[in-house]
DNA sequence: GCCGTTTTCGGCCCGACTGTTTTCAGTCG
C-alpha cells in the first residue's frame, strides 16, 4: 500500500466516524492524519521500518499503530468497526455541496439512503424533504448541485487560466466606485498549479453595493450567496468564484486569511490561541471568550492588538517572519519560520540564465534572445531535436548562428541538443533510431549541452522499477548535462505523472551533475513542487525554464519559478542563477573567451553579409566595416538609428529581419537557415 | 486522536451565511 492508500483508509474513518455522530474532534484527527500522510515526501513502508513515524508532527501513538496495521493488512479494527456499522457508499453523499455528515446521517437512518444515485432519487421524490431537519430549501440546493455536474463536472484550472479569469472579476471590482482595493487571492495568489475555486478580496467602501456588483460579474451560471461580509457564484464554466470583503484596514489579514491554506490558517490560528489571542480576517484580538461563533461577541469586550492593515502585521504580531505565499501550505512553514530555516526562495532577479530556448530558426531564436536580454538573461542554452542537428553542417551552422546571437544581443548562447530516451534507457533521436556511440560522441564534441527527454511514447506504462532504471540508465550514459520532463505530467488530469522512484533519480543527477529541467509551460510543470523539494535535499541542480518558443510566451517563465519556490528551492540550488563562467565550469566546458567571436567571424569565407547591391551605401563600404557592426548590433538591441533604419529598409520590409540578416551573413531576403544553407554555407 | 506559552487533562480555528430545530446547528471556505 502506498502513502495515498493509507491515507485514504484515515480520510474514510474520518468522514464515517462524522456521519455516525461520533467525537468531532476525533473524526477531524483522522481527517488531520490522513493529510499529514499524504503529505509526507517518503513512502511510509520505509518510514515505518526505519522507526522514523514518531518524529513526524500530527502522528501519534495511536496513528502510528494504526499505519503498521493497514500496512499489513490494508485495513484496521477501528475501521471494520465503522464499515461494518455504516454502508461504504455513505461517504460519498459528503461530496455533494450543501449535504454535510448530519444530513447524511438523517437521509440514511430515515431513508436507507446510501449512494448519490438513491440521494437523488430521494430528493426528486420529495422523500427527502420530509426527513426532520432536513427542508425543501436544502432538497433543492442538492438537486442544484447534482444538475450541475451533470452539465459540466466540476473542473479545475490550470493557473495561466485561473490568473486570466481571476484578473477579469478583479478589474470588473475596480470598476466600481465602492472598491478601494481588489486583489487575487486563494490558490492562485500561492501558485498553485490548478485551482478550484477563483477567491477575490475586495475593500470596500459598501460591502452590500459590493457584493451584488459581484454577482452581476458576466458569465455567472448560478449565485449560491451574497451577504455584506461574502459572496459566492458559480460560472458558467461551472468553477466557483468566491468574494470576500474587508474594509481598508483590515486588508493585510484578509488578505492572509483568504490566501489560505486552509491548513496553514489552522496552523496560523493555533499559534495565535497559544499566545491567547484570536486571528481571523478582523484582525488580531486578545482571546476572552471559547466557543463556537463567539468571535463578534468576543470583539465588543476585548482588545485589538493590531487591524493587521499590512499582511506583515499578521506575522509580526505572532512573531513570525514573513512567509511567502507560495509556502503557505501548512507543512512545516511555521515551525521553520519560527527556528529561523525559511529558505531565501528564489527570485526572479537571481535568474541569469534561461536553460531552454526552443527555436528552429535563427531568426526566431534572436528575437528571443533580445527579449531574454531584457529580461536581465545574460545567457541561454539553444535547444534543438537531435534530428535538426544530425550532419555536420547542420551543427557547425548551429554553433556560428549561436555566436552570432551572442555577438548582436549580449546574450550568450549555448547549443544544446534534446535527444529522447527509449524504454531500456538509451538515447535515441526523435525518430526513435539509437543514437550510436559514434554519432554522440561526434554530436558530443560539436554542442555544449545535451538533453534528455524523459518523455515515454504515448500509451506506453512502466513500472515504478523500470521507470527508474530506464532514467539511472540514461543518466548513466555520462552523455546527458541534463534531464526534462522527468514525470511525464499533464495538467490537469494527469498531475502524477510516470510512477519514479524520484529520490534516487535526482541522487543520480545530483552525482553525475545532471541539471534537472522544471519546465514552465502550464499544462506540464514538470518536475512538480514536491520533487523541486526533494531535488534541493538531494543536491541536484534546477533548471528553470520558460521554454520560449515560436508562440513567444516568455511569460511562462514566471511558471516555473513560481513552481520552484513552492518547493522551497533558492537560487543555490537553481542553474539558472549560476553566472556564465560558473554554468561554463559545470558544464565542463572553456572558460569565456571574448576573443572567441572574432576569431570564429574570420573563419568565415563570405563578405560580412554584404551584397553587390551594398555597394550603393557607403555604409557598406568596407573601412567602414567595424562601424556598421556596431550600429547593426545597437539598433537590434532597440537603440534608434533612423539613418540606418532607411538603409534597411531600402533591403526589405522589416528592417530588423534586414540587420540581422547582414550581420549573420545570411543574404538579403531571410535570415531563415533553411532557406540559404547551400549558397552560405562556409563559402 | 493529538497536543502542550492550559504539559498527562482538557481543549481542539474563526466567522459568515442559511435553514429550520423559535435560539441555534449545519455547512462552508
């Protein structure tokens, strides 16, 4: 049994121990156990062996017997106790919204019911409806719910979506006269890689006015709430969006409050009760009353130690550095804060290096390095199939287009080539043929950076062991600089990804020097924020990559730093933060040579990308040479040259395509490599 | 069942909204 099974044996006790109408508190404990299990980053089989349970926060004596028992067993007496009390099916009513365990209880005892298909027949029945204490209001709001996964199930967003939805309700809030602040909040303000539910915080000067502004949102299927303090819509994509209001000076704590974790507010909110106080999206109060929904009460007669206006203030009233969003999940946070070992997580401002351009051509692959320039990149590794590099002359065309780049945007550019890894673990180009020894060696000794694929052909499974042989096999080869795709994910149905045995993946890299891609397109993040985790502990080094392309999303570069920080990855253990010569020695390559370009220009048997036409512009006469390099280079870095510009355009409509085609040799009408190969080619 | 700035007992996060049990409990985030 796997961690996830265990769990799920706890979550059930949890939610049947509910229904019966058992201590609350010890069904929320096997509830709690069964998070804390899932949460853990080693298998429990192992944990469990090596005596290593007692030390994990939230097991306790009890818990731990109980692991050693569905370890062995799959279940425990507890557990037969519960089942055999209560039909299994039961559990499931608890997802539907709007029916919590007691209704479940009542529909069952009252009823029989024992499945979401009998809930319903039930409800349509109008059976439902005269069980005591449970009314037609409740009826119909489970006959909403079920209706409407019928129409659309319930889905979750990938992030680029959820901030793209997120930000149209925000700028629809700040629209209004009554907001004074509006922000994302919830999941997607800790980056989570899907989100369920869009939270929006608003400060306002009129909640109510607010409020219904809300629910006036374009596109909302159904309003389920709408009261001064918070509102919640379903829309029509069948995703819930949550508002909640605060005035001015409460924001910073419902800001805190509303970015959650739940978990981590629990954990938040614990720490406050130890010092007697009360946290909550009011602010923080000096604890005078226990019990249920006594806060408002509470208010009147305590003291407010702080509004918390600023989310620092929530942290510092504790006592608590700040903790960013993206470690808000309730799993150790706190207790590191509080020991002084929150990582420095890594910024967007310690990244140098983008380890993944992707680009067939040469003229897309400096219109990207331009913008990586801008983005502060100082050096990027050009990837390319196997199959695109394959001869010779390809490569050799590859490495000079490269220098050149380098030579016009400040950006050095590395060759990297990206072969695939079959399913024994050799390295195979993207037509599946076996790379030989020869031709990796050849390929070796012309690029500076290979990359291993991990991705499996469609439809084919391994098992965890010879998934993982398969990648200690490639890793092995001694050929591979560095390693994507490692999971094989995709969001968001398939978030888990290829079944690895991740550790010693990762202790295979860190010794073999193999950098690890985190890839930042949002269908795929892959490696995922648990295995960033496990790479800082094993010592293997992060690659974050944008992988900008043809469709020119740069932006998804955020994705995978975003990605990295939630698992607590600093800029030591990222590649990307290693300055040039660093990233040069890693690689086990020469040191920077300035020299190197000008040496590599000479080589070239061509007129310096002039054409007889050129001849007509004394720019293009040749003492002017150095000169036109020069202000080539500047204008393609976006500094104006109107003269200049005339000249260009004189060669062709676009008057950057233009430069660049005469610093990179390539002729007059395109500096696409395909085009020109055979009348460039080395003179 | 877990835990300790309340430490081997006694408490367990907080507040809003809603529904139905006319004073509070259930559900949710």
């Amino acid at each position: 049994m796997d961690n996830a099974a265990v769990a799920a044996v706890f979550a059930e006790m949890g939610d049947l121990l509910a229904i019966v109408g058992g201590d609350a508190h010890r069904a929320r404990a096997f509830r709690n156990t069964a998070r804390v299990v899932e949460g853990l980053r080693a298998p429990l089989k192992d944990m469990a062996l090596l005596g290593q349970l007692t030390s994990v926060p939230g097991l306790g004596a009890g818990s731990i017997e109980r692991i050693h028992q569905i370890l062995q067993t799959g279940t425990c007496p507890e557990h037969q106790r519960l089942i055999a009390r209560l039909p299994r099916g039961l559990q499931a009513l608890l997802q539907v919204r709007g029916l919590g365990p007691r209704h479940a209880r009542l529909a069952w005892e009252h009823l029989g019911v024992a499945s979401v298909e009998q809930l319903e027949l039930a409800a349509r029945s109008g059976l439902l409806a005269r069980v005591p204490g449970i009314g037609p209001l409740t009826v119909e709001r489970v006959l909403r719910d079920l209706d409407g996964r019928r129409e659309a199930p319930p889905a979750r967003l990938l992030l680029s979506e959820a901030l793209v939805v997120g930000d149209a309700i925000v700028g629809w809030m700040l629209d209004d006269p009554h907001t004074i602040k509006a922000e994302q909040t919830g999941s997607a303000r800790r980056r989570r890689e899907t989100v369920g539910d869009l939270d929006v915080l608003v400060a306002s000067t009129k909640p109510l006015a607010s409020s219904a502004r809300f629910t006036a949102f374009p596109g909302i299927r159904e309003v389920l709430l709408a009261g001064d303090g918070r509102a919640s819509v379903i829309l029509d994509s069948g995703v819930q969006a949550d508002l909640r209001l605060v005035s001015a000076e409460n924001w910073g704590a419902g800001q805190h409050y509303f970015t959650g974790s739940k978990a981590h507010n629990i954990a938040m909110r614990i720490r406050a009760n130890a010092h007697k106080l009360a946290l909550s999206e009011m602010g923080i109060w000096e604890r005078k009353l226990r019990g249920r929904g006594r806060g408002e009460e509470n208010r009147k007669i305590a003291r407010r130690l702080s509004p918390c206006t600023d989310e620092l203030d929530v942290f510092a009233t504790l006592g608590l550095p700040f903790i960013p969003p993206e470690l808000r999940e309730g799993d150790g946070e706190i207790e590191a804060a509080l020991a002084g070992r929150l990582p420095a997580l890594v910024e967007d401002h310690d990244l140098v290096g983008e380890p993944h351009l992707r680009a067939r051509t040469a003229t897309d692959a400096l219109s990207i390095a331009h913008a990586l320039h801008r983005q502060g990149r100082r050096w990027a590794i050009w990837v390319r199939p196997a199959i695109d590099v394959a001869v010779d002359d390809a490569r050799r065309r590859f490495r000079r287009d490269a220098r050149r780049i380098g030579a016009v945007t400040g950006v050095r550019i590395l060759c990297g080539v990206e072969v695939a890894i079959d399913l024994e673990g050799a390295l195979v180009d993207g037509a599946g043929v076996t790379l030989s020894a020869q031709v990796l060696a050849a390929m070796g000794a012309d690029v500076d950076v290979v990359i291993g694929d991990a991705t499996l052909p469609d439809g084919v499974v391994l098992d965890r062991i010879s998934a993982t042989a398969r990648l200690l096999s490639a890793i092995g080869s001694g050929r591979l600089h560095g390693l994507s795709r490692v999971r094989g994910r995709r969001l968001p149905h398939r978030p888990a990804g290829v079944d690895v045995d991740l550790r010693t993946v990762l202790l295979a890299c860190a010794r073999q020097r193999v950098f690890v891609e985190v890839s930042g397109e949002p269908d795929r993040l892959d490696l995922d924020a648990p295995g960033c985790r496990l790479a800082t502990e094993t010592g293997a080094l992060l690659a974050l990559s944008a992988r900008p392309a043809d469709d020119g999303l740069l932006g998804r570069g955020r994705f995978a730093l975003w990605q990295a920080r939630r698992g607590w990855v600093t800029a030591a253990a990222t590649l990307n933060a290693l300055p040039l010569a660093h990233l040069l020695a890693h690689l086990r390559l020469p040191p920077p040579d300035p020299l190197a370009d000008d040496d590599e220009a000479g080589d070239d048997d061509d007129n310096g990308g002039t054409s007889d036409d050129d001849a007509d512009d004394p720019l293009f006469l040749p003492h002017r040479r150095l000169e036109l390099m020069t202000r080539l280079s500047a204008f393609l870095r976006g500094e104006p040259d109107p003269e200049l510009q005339g000249v260009l355009l004189k060669r062709g409509d676009n008057a950057l395509l233009s430069a660049f085609a005469i610093l990179s040799g390539l002729g007059d009408n395109s500096a696409d490599d395909s085009a020109d190969d055979s009348a460039d080619d080395e003179g």
